[in-house]
C-alpha cells in the first residue's frame, strides 16, 4: 500500500474537514438561521425566528410569524427599564435633574457590551442616564437607574415583572435590566403590546428614541450615536442613509448569542403608525432590512378603513329602557367608531356578534347625552379566514329629564293595577 508524504497527508485531511465544515455549516444555515434558533418560514420571506406587525393605535395584529413563541430579546428589554423610568417620573417618585451616585453594580457592568464607562461613585443626572440608555442602549447606565429606584438590579427585576403582570404581558419573564441574560424571555406579541403601551402612556419617549446623537459628557470625544440606523432621521448621514426609513421614530435594538439580531421599531406616516418587531434576525443590517419588509408590506397593501362610523344606529339596539324619566326609553348611538386595517380595494366582512345593555336599574334619570349605557361587538373575519372582534360602547343620544313626582305617582299607580290585574288573568 502506498503511503502519502506527511506534507500531502496533511493538504488531503484538511480539505476534507473544510468540505465537511461547509457541509455542515450549509445545512446548519438552511435548518437553523443562526445560532439563536431556527427561521419560521413565511409569506414574505421575513429571514427570522419570531415577528410581528401591530397597529399602534388599535393593536390589531396585521402580520405575524410565530408571534407567541417566548425567546430572549437582548436589549429590547430596555423598553421595560425606560418604561418604569418613564412611570417613575410621572408620580414624581423620579425627577429628570435628580443626580444618581454610580453604583459599584453598575461600575463593573460587563465591559464587551454597550456602555459609558461610569465609574462607582460618579453622578449623574437622571436625564443623562436615561439618554444613555435609550439612545445608546448603555448597560453601565441602565443598571444604575435601575439599582437606583429598586435598590439593586435584582430589586428592580421584581418592579419589571410586576409591571408586566400589570399589563398582562403573559410571556414576559425578566432576570436582568439590560436585557444581557440569556433567560429574559418575552414573545413578540407581547413585546410588541409593551411599545403599544409606552407609546400611549409615554408619548414624549419618541423624543428621546428618535434622537440621533446625544453628547453624554462635555470631556467625551464623541457624542452616543444612536444605534437605531432606521431612523428617518439618518436619511443624510452618509453611513446609515440606506438604512433610514421615512417615518421611522423608535424604538430599540439588540443582541446576545442566544437571541440573534432583534428590534422592536415604530413607524408613523401620515395618521397611521405601526409597531413592528423582529427576533432571531441574522446580523445588525438583516434586523433593519426584515423591518422594512414588513413596513413596506403595511404601506403598499394595507388601508384603515372605517367600518362602523360613530354615531351609528346598531340594529337591535335601538334603544335602552330606563327609569323615572320623562321617557320610559332614550335612544342609543355608537360612541366612535370602528377601523381596521384591511387589505387595499377589498370591502372587509364584518358582523354585529351582539351587543350588551344596562338593566333599568342601573339607568336612572336624569341621563345625560353621552352616558354610557351598554356596548356592542362585532366580529371581522380577513381574506384568510382569521376573525377579529372589535367592541364599542354605546351611549344615549340625547338627555332625558327626570320625571316628576306626579308623573311617577301615577306611572306607579298605573303599574300596580296592571300587575294586579295581570294577576288575576293568572289565576285563570
């Protein structure tokens, strides 16, 4: 048997192991996506594990890919911190100039991730912390604000999981403020209903996210540059101008191995905005690009029609009993309206599923216009079947008065009679 040359051995072995490394790592790729988890496939070819595409307004889900699959979303879970900062202020339990001391927690803040070097013992003005945070996605200011108002990350762990019990986020579990646990985990959807939230409660965040540089000490170099590229205020930096999307606004990026490329984003056009998030995505640029996907699926196929206007008459709900008025009724009206977003040049089918009204009791005069007084739901059902329910109040549409005390007498006298003389029918 011919033996080959060490040297020549060696060139065939390590040919081989690089034809089987790119067997592998082919089929690794088309199985998995990334190290953080496999790709779902779907209709737009979105390159990720987990996604979704809300309405900000109304939170009707528009587009989703394995929406309620819990996974790490890396420093997204920033949104939560800013969040309870946001509500901190707000009850004045915070304030914006207050000066936080550096915490040793926060000092020695892992050093390969985002941060603004803050040394234990140094302070700083909340304000300056939180655009640290929210521009930056800084994890050294992070868990300072953090040990700040909780006493420690872990304290304030417990305040972010009683704040999204408290929104009803299901799926939610946080273990670190930042986000740089692999065991935080949160679905899309729920994610996504977490930006619904602040952008509601919080309009002025906005302001903060969308800032794109943001100079965090007079001695620094150079100012925190906002890592979100898709901001359509980048559309004239030379860099990121292909990033730049119009109406971009918000929210947060992120990282680790575990959970691949995320970001949840906002987008806003006109009167329509919507919140959009990505999961598993495979780099920096694919978080933004499968973004924009999903943005440009929303603006060229998408419309918000208004399906029931306010003010509206629902058939069968005409009118709701009360008591000691001048009237035995008042007629009721659909308080605002109701608008989905539907597919472009398609006339949505919608139902009444039914409606609900206030006993008499619980209706009595005076009634003002405007007073609620029941609700009505209706049921939308898309071009693939999937039913949405949508509810809406219903109020009178006019005032009633009270009636007098002789009108009551008599209606009193005249309801005695008729009971007893129904009464006595009964007896037959």
């Amino acid at each position: 048997m011919k033996v080959l040359p060490v040297r020549l051995r060696s060139v065939v072995v390590a040919f081989g192991a690089v034809l089987v490394a790119l067997s592998l790592g082919t089929s690794s790729v088309n199985a998995a996506g990334t190290p953080g988890g496999e790709w779902v496939e779907n209709s737009l070819g979105l390159e990720l594990s987990s996604g979704i595409l809300i309405d900000a307004d109304t939170g009707q889900v528009v587009y989703e890919v394995n929406a309620d699959e819990p996974r790490p979303p890396a420093s997204m879970t920033k949104l939560m911190t800013e969040y309870i900062v946001l509500e901190q202020i707000k009850n004045k339990s915070l304030s914006w100039d207050e000066m936080i001391t550096v915490s040793e927690e926060a000092a020695s803040t892992p050093k390969d991730g985002s941060q603004v070097y803050l040394a234990q013992g140094e302070q700083y003005k909340v304000k300056d912390l939180y655009m640290a945070m929210a521009v930056g996605s800084a994890n050294d200011a992070t868990i300072a604000l953090a040990s700040a108002i909780g006493g420690s990350e872990q304290g304030f762990v417990e305040k972010m999981n009683e704040m999204a019990q408290k929104l009803g986020l299901t799926s939610a579990h946080y273990t670190s403020a930042t986000g740089l646990a692999d065991t935080t985990l949160i679905s899309a959807r729920d994610q996504a209903k977490l930006a619904q939230t602040i952008i509601k409660d919080d309009p002025e965040f906005l302001e903060y996210a969308s800032t794109t540089e943001y100079q965090f000490r007079p001695r620094d170099d150079k100012p925190i540059v906002n890592i979100n590229w898709m901001l359509a205020s980048n559309k004239n930096n030379t860099y990121l101008k292909a990033f730049a999307y119009d109406g971009v606004d918000g929210m947060k990026t992120g990282y680790i191995s575990a959970a691949g490329y995320t970001f949840t984003g906002t987008v806003k056009r006109g009167d329509q905005r919507y919140i959009s998030v990505v999961m598993n995505t495979k780099s920096k640029e694919a978080r933004f690009n499968e973004t924009a996907k999903m943005y440009n699926y929303a603006f060229n196929s998408l419309e918000k029609k208004t399906i029931i206007a306010a003010k509206s008459v629902v058939e069968k709900a005409e009118s709701v009993k009360i008591k000691k008025g001048v009237k035995k009724s008042v007629p009721i009206i659909t308080e605002s309206d109701i608008s989905l977003i539907v597919k472009k040049g398609t006339e949505p089918k919608i139902e009444l599923a039914g409606f609900e009204l206030k006993k008499p009791e619980e209706l009595v005069a005076p009634i003002k216009a405007g007073q609620v007084v029941g609700t009505a739901t209706y049921k939308y059902t898309d071009d693939q079947g999937k039913a949405l329910e949508k509810t809406v109040n219903l109020i009178a549409s006019k005032d009633v008065k009270k009636a007098g005390w002789f009108s009551l007498m008599f209606r009193g006298i005249g309801g005695f009679f008729s009971g007893l003389f129904n009464g006595i029918v009964d007896l037959f």
